[in-house]
C-alpha cells in the first residue's frame, strides 16, 4: 500500500509542479509585457532644454533644476541646461538649443523683449516652448504654450502686507537685477499693501560684497529705514549682514527659500519668505512638454499655471524643514 501511495503521491507532486511551473512562466510573460507598456509608457525619448536668467550660485535654480530632472527620469527625458543674467547671451542660448533641434525648450523671460527674435524662431522650428518663473504677462504673447509661476504683482502685495505686519514704516526694496520685469512687479505689488514708504534699491547681484556694501551704505545713511525686503534667499542672509553690522533695527523679509533660510526664519532673523515653490515650476514645466508631445495636453488650458505665493513664517517654517534640507524646498 506505502508503494502504491507513495507512486500517486509522486503523480500528484509532478502535475502540481507542472501546473506551478506554467503559472509562474504565465506571470513571467504577464510581468514582462507590463514591464514593457510601462517603458512604453514613458514615450520615445525627449530632449528637452531649459534656459534661463540664473546668475552663477543662485540656489533658487538649483532647486527648479532638482524638480526637472526629476519629471525628466520619470518622463524619459534628456534634459539639458544652460543660463544667463543677460538677456542677449540667453536669446544666443536659447538659438543654440533651437540649433541642437531639441524637441522643447523651456525658458525664463526676465527680459522679453530680448527673447522676442529667438522664440519667433523656435516657432518656425516647430519647437514648443514653456515659460516659468518670469515673464507670465508675456508668455502667451511670444508663443509659449503654458507658463508655470507665481504672479509677481500679486506675490508682491503679499510681501507688502507681511513687512507691514512687522510694524515697518520705512522700508527698502533690493532689485538684484535691473531689467528684471519680475523683480521690479514685486517691488510694485509691495508698494501697494505695504502703508508706508517703501523705496527701491538697485544692487548688482552678482557681486554679493557690492550687494551688502550698497545696502550698508544705505542703512548708514538713513537711521529711519526699518524694514528691508530682498527678492531673493541669498541677498536676505546678506541683508541681516548688513543689518548686525550697523546695528540697524531693520526687519528683514524676502521671497525665495532654501536651507539656510529655513533656520533663519525659525531663529528670527528673517521674518518671513515668500515662496514661489520653483522646485514645482521644473517638475511641471517638463512635465507639461511630456504631456504635450505624448497626448497633445495643456496644463491650465492656456492660463498660467500659479505655483505661489506660500508665506513662510516662524509659525510654520518647521514643517517645510525637511524638504528644504534636501533642497527641494
């Protein structure tokens, strides 16, 4: 009888193998073909180029930078970088992506009026184009399909009301880039909340010790100034520089995060940030290229895409802590 179990037992085991061994050879086949709709998924491979007005070690970039490459490992993308404060080298680096025929560009517009010509170009090339971070009025007119920013006008009267808040009557606001349209809409916008004197203070931003000279300079010259309101992370940690230095009473408010910033914000040095969440304005911008080369989509339905403003205090400052230690934040 152990001989005759043991024999239809041994049948049993071999069937159940079989059946195992077609199983898992059926969920092979299954997982292999998922695995190629999912690379399939991604589309063909794009190269897509993103040019902007950064002056050289301006962390806000490297942040917008992280969100992009970012979407482009999800989206199979091969980004490419490039930059320039000055609004014709930029058009030249924007000329050179239209050249290396690039299936997207996507472009900052500090200065429009410089990248006119070249975007006309692009057009003509059949290379799409999406604007972010400056330029939103714009975009739409010279060609940009979206635009993915914070409105300056309106981020600037959120500012206004904040340095207000401080109790500043007397206030400074730093340009770091002349010709900047952006910049000159918050300082603007500031203006209109603000209640009390607020006057703009032109500083070459790309040479911080010219930036603190001016604005120590300033603070010397007028003991009345209360209150300072930098457009940028780097040039308020500048600022509060210039504040300890001449003992001045003066509030310091900014846009623009990064890690550094965070611990300033949460030990009281810096009263508040505007943010404008650039690390979303990479990601969605290569992300609305995907989309459009892959399915013909909008982002916005032509209306611009609002990352900000979030105002970042002592009160919620911790919470974004972490992010910002990674630097995407």
């Amino acid at each position: 009888m152990r001989g005759v179990f043991a024999r239809g037992t041994s049948r049993r085991l071999a069937v159940m193998a079989a059946a195992a061994l077609l199983a898992l050879s059926a969920c092979s086949s299954e997982g292999g073909k998922k695995s190629e709709e999912a690379t399939e998924g991604a589309g063909p491979r794009l190269k897509i180029a993103m040019v902007t007005h950064s002056n050289p070690g301006d962390t806000f970039w490297d942040i917008v930078q992280k969100g992009a490459k970012a979407a482009a490992a999800k989206d199979n993308v091969e980004f490419l970088y490039s930059a320039d404060p000055d609004g014709g080298k930029q058009a030249q680096l924007v000329q050179a992506a239209i050249d290396k025929k690039v299936d997207g560009i996507i472009v900052t517009l500090a200065k429009p009026d410089a990248m006119k010509d070249v975007l006309a170009r692009a057009a003509a090339a059949k290379i799409p184009v999406v604007s972010i971070n400056s330029g939103q009025g714009e975009s739409a007119r010279l060609g940009a399909v979206a635009h993915f920013g914070q409105d300056e006008s309106i981020a600037g009267e959120a500012a206004g009301t904040e340095m207000a808040k401080t109790g500043s009557k007397k206030a400074l606001c730093v340009i770091h880039e002349q010709g900047n349209v952006g910049l000159e809409d918050r300082c603007a916008g500031a203006k209109k909340t603000f209640g009390g004197q607020m006057e703009n203070l032109f500083v070459q931003g790309a040479n911080m010790p010219e930036v603190k000279s001016s604005i120590t300079a300033k603070l010397q010259a007028d003991d009345g100034i209360d209150g300072i309101l930098t457009l940028g992370a780097p040039f308020a940690a500048t600022a509060v520089d210039s504040v300890k230095e001449t003992g001045s009473k003066a509030k310091v408010g900014t846009f623009d995060l990064n890690k550094d910033l965070i611990a300033s914000i949460t030990s009281g040095a810096i009263v508040f940030a505007v943010d404008q969440q650039p690390y979303l304005q990479g990601y969605g911008a290569v992300d609305q290229m995907w989309l459009l080369k892959n399915n013909g989509n909008v982002l916005g339905g032509g209306r611009p895409v609002l990352t900000g403003p979030a105002i970042v205090t002592k009160q919620n400052a911790a919470q974004l802590e972490a992010f910002a230690n990674r630097g995407t934040r």
